[in-house]
C-alpha cells in the first residue's frame, strides 16, 4: 500500500534563508510543526537527478538530531531516493559527512549541526547541505533553496515508522534502502592515509603529554579510535568525551573564553605539552602548547610551512588559500613557497572551486578552520594531527616551533573581538556608520597610520567567475596593518559583531609582545570612531582570540 502524502501548511515559513553554514534556528523554532520538513522539501525540490540516487544523513548528535534524520528518512522515501547512508545513533561529523559523500558517491549530504552554536532544548539547532563534490551548497542553490521555502505550502512525506539504528545494518523504507554504517572507520582510515600515525604514537609515548576535549560533542568517538585504539595513548589524553544532546551544558565553540579549562590545563597550570579542542560537529580546531595559545591564522601559516613532513602532503603543494579576515601570516609562507595565495570571503564553500580545480591544496579561516584537499570541509581532527606530525618530526615544542616560525617569516599579530548578541539594531547601526566612513577615510591619517584603501570587500571567484559582494568592511593601512569589521549570520540571538585587528612585524623584529598590547592603538582608535563600547553597553567583548 502506497503511503505517501501530501501534508499541507496553512502558510510558508519566510524566516529559512540559509547563512554561509546552513540553515540555524533555536532548537524550540525547529520543533515547531513542519518547520524542518518544509525546508528539507525545499532542498530536494532543487535538486536534479534526486530518484534513485544515494545521499549521506547525519549529525552533531545535539538534541532532536535522531528525530530529524526518522523525518528525513521519511521525506526521502516518498521522494523515492534510492539509498540513505546514515551512522550508528546518527553521529556524523562534517568532516566525516564529506569524506562520506565523495567516497560514497553520494548525490548529497544532509548534515544536521548548528556547528559551534549551543545545544539542548533551549540551544539551536541547525541543517545544512553539502553538495555531490562533498562541500557546503554554493550560493546559488542556497537561494534556490530560500526562494522555493518562500511560498511552500506542502510536503511529501512517507507515513511508516523508521526502525531505530543504534547499530550498523540496515532496513528498506518502500523502495528506498537504508544502510547504517559505523560512521568511524572510513573517517580514521583516511587519516591513516594522510598521516604517519606511529611516528606520533613514538613522540607521544616518549614523555610528551597531551590532551583533547571534545567538548562532549561529535568528535568523542573518533578521537577515541585515533589516540587511544590507534594510537595506543590512555583514555587519560581525552576530556568531555561523550557526545551529550546538551553538550553537557558546554558551549562547543572550541576557543579561550568557552574551552576555558582546557586553555587552564595548558596556559596556567601548565600539566601539558598539547592541547586541542574541537567544535559541536568536529570541523574547528584549537591549538595549544604549554604556556602557548596558537591564533588560528598562524596555525594555517605553520601548517602551509610544513607540508613536506606530512605523508599526504609531501611535493603536492599547488597553492593557499584564506578567508578575507584571516591574518596574512599564510601570504608570507605563500611567497617563500613561491605558490599562489588567494583570499576570498568568509564561508568554507568559497574554497570548494579553487579545491577542486586544484589550484589549492590548503585552505583556512580565522575562525579556528583549516582543512585541505583531502575533503570538501575544514577539519578539526585533521588539524590536531597534522600539528603532531610537526612535532614528532621537529621535536621540539609548540612553543619553539612558534617562535622558530614567526623568527623565519615574521610575525602577524592578530586578534578577533565577538561582541555577542548585541541587538540586531545597535549592530546594524555601527556597521552602516563605518560604511559611511569609509569614502572619507582613505589617504587620510588613522592611529597614526596612514589608509592605503577602505572598502567592501568584493569576491570574483576565479573558476566560475560568479561575483561576491558585501563581505565586509576593512581599513587597509601601511605596513600591512588592516582592521575589519563583520557581522556574523552563525548566532541565533540577536547579532554578533566581529572586529579583526592586525599588524605585522619583520622577522628580525621583536616577536614576543602580547598581541592585545601590540594591537592596542587600533583597537582603541576604532572604538573612538564608532563608540562600539558606549553603543554596545559592553566594557570588553564577549570573546577575544
């Protein structure tokens, strides 16, 4: 008996235009009734080819993932996908879902994360789509996507319950076949490719100690396979290790002020020689040493730098790239490698073309991404061993092979500051006055530097020659000192400013100022001009990195 029907809706939902990551709302907002199935119906309406083929479904595990992807199921069925790859408990990491996706041939992946974003019933929740090369949908779908939530008034769906799947197998839902995989496996073992897993296993056992907090998000279960069963490391290297649907009451944002105890371990304490962390759904990183925090912009510069000691990577260099407001600290690796660097905005599908026409190999974001060819997403997991592959073969410590990178090739210094779920209004009103600055600004004199150009950044991408526009306001100043200013779409309440501050200095400089002191003059001067900290009502950011 055929059991699809057509559920309808007393009227569209209009607020489902999807941000540079996906589609993010409060968990209670996608509880809503047909809230989630709406746009889910509005992805496979825009995408061709859809019967028969196989898609990847999975997520971060926060709360109501399980109940999203039975939803999904569901709605895949009465669209008569052929196959739906899902994992065991339906924990699947972005990276993992595009490692998936392309090695699955898989048509599309539906990844189920609000990313760094705050879990349980009163967190977010979020849903994005990753395309058939295993990256983020690209702009063009996305607004597709939008356009057809705009005016939706029903959807297919599939009345028969999905059997559970706690455990790898699989079942049949009318024509459609499910298959539950480990999730796990297919994710380590291409890390196995990339890295010399015991070179770090002989570094680590050799009295260097580390740790790793999964913030009680995704990456518990394969951080657990890599270090300790692979490895070979005691479950004593790992913190927050079980995904919980609340994280735990965790912000999962792996960063100074949210991965507060982990930066404690290795900053005041000092009880490690490593530490790392990673994000809700395992796609960000941090980096720490024993008294050192390493920015994300000079992680992606060290790791360019190194290449040739990561087995994956050795002679395969094609180029760099990095989102606008990451620090130039990569440019200057660029040069010396004599490899192309491109900058383009922030949003991990901005690197998919220059990927897959192989003009990068690496690629990162200030905001705690890197990632490579080796998938379509930025990779947390990845990042933490390609940092210990740097270090088994150096042998040295982090901080020593901070100071040896920035002696070589000159330090940038940089910081971030988040002013977190400002009123969407206040937000708007610094950033249109800043835009209004901006024409009066240039060859004029700002924090005693001179402004070589102020604008909009704009983004022609260099394959398919599609144009990106309004990607954020920059002050761009002699002697490579720049100050940005973004608004964030990753937040759920209210707005979240982001200002960026850097200034660099010559390798033969002095390199050990405190970057908040050596960045003090534009920080200052830019609250003068826009009276952010009057506006706000905020003393200091919400977080500074």
């Amino acid at each position: 008996m055929d059991k699809v029907t057509h559920i309808n809706i007393k009227k569209p939902f209009k607020d489902q235009k999807p941000g540079t990551s996906g589609l993010r709302k409060s968990t209670l907002q996608f509880q809503e009734p047909h809230y989630l199935e709406i746009f889910v119906e509005s992805v496979l309406r825009q995408i061709n080819n859809l019967e028969g083929s196989t898609l990847i479904v999975g997520g971060d595990g926060r709360y109501g993932n399980k109940k999203a992807i039975k939803k999904i199921i569901q709605i895949c069925a009465a669209h008569n996908v052929g196959k739906i790859i899902i994992t065991k408990d339906g924990f699947l990491s972005t990276p993992a879902a595009s490692n998936l996706i392309r090695k699955r041939n898989a048509l599309l992946g539906i990844i189920l994360s609000a990313s760094h974003n705050p879990g349980g019933v009163n967190g977010d929740f979020g849903i994005k789509v990753n395309i058939s090369n295993g990256g983020p949908a690209p702009e063009k779908l996305t607004n597709q996507i939008y356009r057809c939530s705009q005016s939706l008034l029903e959807y297919k769906f599939y009345d028969f319950p999905v059997p559970d799947f706690a455990s790898q197998g699989s079942f049949k839902i009318k024509e459609m076949f499910v298959e539950i995989i480990d999730g796990v496996e297919e994710y380590v073992s291409l890390m196995e490719k990339i890295f010399d897993l015991d070179q770090i296993g002989d570094y680590l056992q050799n009295d260097f100690s580390i740790i790793f907090d999964a913030m009680n998000a995704v990456t518990g279960p394969y951080a657990r396979e890599l270090f300790v069963n692979k490895i070979g490391l005691s479950e004593n290297c790992l913190m927050n290790s079980t995904p919980l649907p609340n994280f735990g009451n965790l912000h999962p944002d792996p960063n100074l002020t949210y991965a507060n105890k982990l930066a404690d371990l290795l900053l005041n304490k000092r009880s490690f020689d490593f530490g790392a962390a990673c994000d809700g759904d395992g796609d960000r990183n941090m980096i720490l040493g024993r008294s050192c925090f390493v920015n994300p912009s000079d992680s992606l510069a060290v790791i360019t730098a190194n290449t040739n000691l990561i087995p994956g990577y050795k002679n395969a260099m094609t180029g760099v790239a990095r989102s606008m407001p990451t620090s130039m600290a990569v440019d200057c690796v660029a040069k010396e490698l004599n490899i192309p660097c491109y900058e383009t905005p922030t949003g991990w599908k901005f690197f998919g073309n220059l990927l897959d026409s192989d003009k990068i190999t690496i690629c990162g974001e200030e905001s705690f991404g890197t990632g490579s060819n080796h998938v379509r997403e930025k990779d947390g997991l990845w990042a933490v061993l390609f940092w210990l592959q740097i270090l088994a073969a150096k042998k040295c410590s982090v901080m020593d092979l901070m100071n040896q990178h920035w002696s070589k090739f000159g330090r940038n210094y940089y910081s971030r500051h988040d002013y977190e779920a400002i009123p969407s209004g206040i937000a708007n009103q610094i950033y249109e006055n800043l835009e209004s600055l901006l024409p009066n600004l240039k060859n004029e004199k700002f924090s005693n530097s001179l402004v070589l150009d102020a604008d909009n950044f704009s983004y022609e991408d260099p394959i398919d020659k599609t144009i990106s526009t309004n990607q954020g306001l920059r002050i761009i100043l002699e002697n490579n000192s720049r100050i940005i200013l973004r608004l964030s779409g990753t937040g759920t309440k209210g707005s979240t400013l982001r200002l960026y501050f850097e200034k660099s200095s010559l390798s033969n400089g002095k390199l050990d100022l405190n970057p908040q002191m050596a960045l003090q003059d534009l920080i200052t001067s830019l609250d003068d001009l826009l009276n952010i900290s009057t506006l706000t009502k905020m003393n200091r950011p919400t977080v500074i990195t």
